[in-house]
C-alpha cells in the first residue's frame, strides 16, 4: 500500500506599501482661498478693519491667465456687504472675484509671483509714460541716445539742427512756428525710440525710471 502524502505549496508575497497620493489642487481650488479670506473681513474702510492681511489686489483680465493682458496693482478702500471697492472705485464680488461692472475684470492676490512679474514690467513702462512729457527735449534725446546710439542718424541729429539753423536749446516762446513744430516732431521721434529700447532686465529698467524721474523734477 503506497503512502500517501500531502504537499502543501507555499507562497512567499512581498509586503506591497500602497501609497495614496493627495489630489491635485486645481487652480480655481487654489484661487478660491483668496475670496474666502477676503469675505472673512467685516465691513467698512480698509484702513480702520484689523487684522487685513490683504491690503492690495490685482487686477487682471482672465483669471484663468491673469499674466494675459494688462495688470494693475491698486488698494482696497472698503468692504460693503458682498463685495469691495478700490482706491478707483472699482467694485469686485468677494465670492467670485468678479468685477460687479460689466467690464470682464478680477481681483488676483498680489502675493502670486508670477502675476507679479508679469505686473512689474507694465508698471514700469507706464512710469516711462507719464514721466516722458515732463522732461526737456535735451533729457529726451539724451536718453534715446544712451539706449538708441544709432537713433539721431535720421533727421533730428545734432549736426542736422546746425546745419539747418535749428536750435530747440531756445525758450519755447521764442522759437518760429515751424522750428517748434520741428521740435515736437524730435520729441516724439526721441520717446518713440526710448518706449521701443527699453531695458529687459528689471534692475536696469528700475534704474532707469529712477533716473528719468528724478531729471523730471
């Protein structure tokens, strides 16, 4: 009589770690801290509320591309009920961050950097723009001459104005109508060349308005 025996086959499984990853947060969920922050303040002006953690906003015009199009950075004046009031006027809903106006305008935290690089270059470039009407002709050619070298080989060179009798050096009053035509006609040449050769570095290009500005006073 054969004896019979039991074989037993044994399985050796490795211990397996299950990791259970967290959910990716997606943009509008990131975005939506910052209306419930803002609905967290009570009501009034800004300046009188405690604890306003967030003083300023930015405003962009695609909240899915806030980088898109022109940004601006402007104060919170007050808090009525559902929605806040800017330093303009501008009124934004606090829940969805819309603008109450029909204009298609947000509110964006200034805390992302990404807008805020994005900011900082327009804003920049608007300082050019205001502080432009404000300089000499002289300030203006010779700064289209530091960033332009090549800019005053066309009409409005210095050897030109001798050469035509030209000389913009003289009070406005006592220039002929067509030398302060031509001289409006430099100038506009002169900021045109300046606003197209604008430093791209951010440093430089603070440096630069610093200096503008300064010459405009």
């Amino acid at each position: 009589m054969a004896n019979c025996e039991t074989v037993t086959n044994l399985e050796v499984r490795p211990n397996i770690k299950i990791v259970v990853l967290n959910k990716p947060v997606s943009g509008e969920e990131k975005y939506q801290k910052f209306p419930n922050e803002l609905q967290s303040y009570g009501c009034g002006y800004w300046k009188w509320l405690r604890k306003r953690r967030i003083r300023e906003v930015f405003v962009v015009d695609n909240i899915k591309n806030p980088t898109n199009g022109k940004i601006d950075k402007i104060r919170i004046k007050r808090k009525v009920g559902d929605f806040i009031e800017l330093a303009d006027s501008r009124r934004f809903d606090v829940k969805t961050g819309r603008s109450v106006c029909e204009e298609p305008k947000y509110i964006f935290p200034v805390a992302d950097r990404l807008v805020w690089n994005g900011w900082e270059p327009q804003s920049l470039r608007r300082r050019v723009e205001r502080v432009l009407p404000a300089l000499s002709l002289a300030d203006v050619r010779s700064y289209a001459d530091t960033l332009s070298p090549g800019w005053m080989l066309g009409i409005y060179s210095e050897k030109l104005d001798a050469f035509c009798g030209r000389n913009f050096a003289r009070p406005a009053a006592m220039l002929s109508e067509r030398e302060e035509a031509g001289m409006a006609s430099c100038r506009n040449f002169a900021k045109k060349t300046i606003l197209e050769n604008l430093p791209g570095a951010i440093h430089e290009l603070k440096a630069l308005v610093d200096m503008m500005e300064e010459d405009a006073k």
